[in-house]
C-alpha cells in the first residue's frame, strides 16, 4: 500500500524537479521498476544467504523505507531548489537515483516475506499465493486511497507521511514478533 502512494507523492514532487510530461512520468516509473526488480534480486539473495535472519533483515528494510519516507517530503523539495540550475536530463538522473535506495529497498521485502513464509509452511502455492494477493490488494488500495481518499483530504507531507507510519509500523509489528519468541 505504501508503495503505491509513494509512487504518486513522489511523482507529484518531482514534476517540480523535472516537469510534467511523458519523459518526467518515464523517468519517475523507471526508477520505482529498476529499484523493485534489483531489489526483488536483492531481497531473494538475502533470503536464501540469512534464512533465519531474513525477518530481521525485512525489518530493516522496512525501518529504511520508512525513515526515507519521513525525510523525502522535504528532501524532494530541496533537491527541486538545488537541481533548478541544472540541465533537464541531469535534473532527471539525479531525481531517478534520489528515488533508487528506496524503491529497492521496497521490492526486497516481498521476496524475504515469500522465502520466510515458504519455509514456515506446508503448502508452497498456498504461502506465495497468499502473499502475493495481499500485496496486490495492498497496492490496489494504495492507488485507490491515495486517488479518492487521500490527496482528498491531506496534503502531501501529510500522506507520505502515512506512508512512512505504515512501513515504521510494519517494521514493528516483526520486530515485537521476533523479540516476543526470543
């Protein structure tokens, strides 16, 4: 879900740093794919080289999102005063590798819960399967909330911000998990 309203607040942002057409919403959706592919490589990497560490691991990395996503609100409208004075494509380069540590951050923690939640049961296809739908609903309801809802009643900070409060809160929720079974 955070993911999603990352996408569309960060690309709100950026249209600032790089303006508004097809090449700005080129660069904006390229860097969220190539920080999700390498970080699904990543995070499946992970996974398989610290099988019982990967929910600590997962922990981090949501820490990670969520702490970029508390800054990035600021941090985007910084860099759009720092970035004016430069030519378009550099503006856009800078912005895509402003938005890659986060983005890839977002796409390992997919594969460490699958990897996790693999050899915690039974049934493979059941395991996958039922997270693969609560991340697609969990992305549904991003899109949906943050195109109906949310940019309805918040500002932008304000709905990064829930965003950051999802991933800190997911990070917690594991983190009292794996404290609770030490």
């Amino acid at each position: 879900m955070s993911a999603l309203i990352y996408q569309i607040a960060w690309q709100r942002l950026l249209f600032v740093i790089i303006g508004v057409d097809i090449e700005s919403i080129t660069i904006i959706v390229s860097s969220f794919m190539l920080g999700l592919g390498l970080g699904a490589w990543l995070g499946g990497w992970l996974a398989d080289r610290f099988p019982k560490q990967v929910l600590a691991i997962f922990c981090l990395f949501e820490l990670l999102i969520g702490s970029y996503g508390c800054f990035s609100f600021d941090l985007l409208n910084a860099s759009a005063l720092a970035f004016s004075q430069l030519s378009r494509g550099d503006a856009a380069a800078l912005s895509f590798c402003l938005l890659l540590l986060p983005t890839l951050c977002m796409g390992a923690t997919l594969p460490m819960l699958v990897a996790h939640a693999v050899r915690q049961s039974a049934s493979v296809g059941v395991a996958t399967g039922s997270l693969y739908f609560i991340n697609t609903l969990g992305a549904a309801l991003g899109a949906v909330g943050m195109g109906f809802f949310l940019l309805y009643w918040l500002d932008l900070r304000q709905t990064i911000h829930i965003a950051a409060g999802i991933n800190l809160l997911a990070s917690l929720i594991v983190a009292s998990t794996l404290i609770g079974k030490r």
